[in-house]
C-alpha cells in the first residue's frame, strides 16, 4: 500500500503532529500502519519541515507501569 501524498503535506503532518504523543499515534490518525516504511517518511518529513515532537513520549513509555484496575476497590 502507498502513502498518499497529502499525508505528508506539512500543514497536515503538523496537525496530526500536534494532536498525536507518538509516531504510532501519529501514523494511525493518518490512516497508515505502523510498519517500518511509514516511520521512515514520518521521520524524514518531520525533520524536513522542522516540525517539534519533543511532547511525544518516546519508546516504552509505559514499560513495568502498573495501573489499577477500575473493578479494584
């Protein structure tokens, strides 16, 4: 499957940009799988229209976090 070009328009990257708190966030409001082609656009198209990502919370963000669960009182 094929990125569509207006995916990478730098109007619309920078809002889904905005609105995302990782690549995979980002990718899937586009429409797009989180596979190793489309982060390689990602990357390349953020650093060429400079746009920040440094709110995105990166790798393993919720590695070893416990949650509690709602039904535990």
């Amino acid at each position: 499957m094929r990125a569509i070009q207006k995916h990478w328009e730098k109007e619309s990257l920078k809002k889904v940009v905005a609105s995302s708190l990782s690549v995979r966030e980002a990718l899937m409001q586009m429409g797009l799988r989180g596979a190793g082609g489309n982060y390689r656009y990602f990357e390349k198209y953020v650093e060429k229209y400079h746009i920040d990502t440094t709110h995105f919370l990166g790798r393993g963000w919720s590695k070893n976090k416990r949650y509690l669960s709602l039904d535990n009182k």
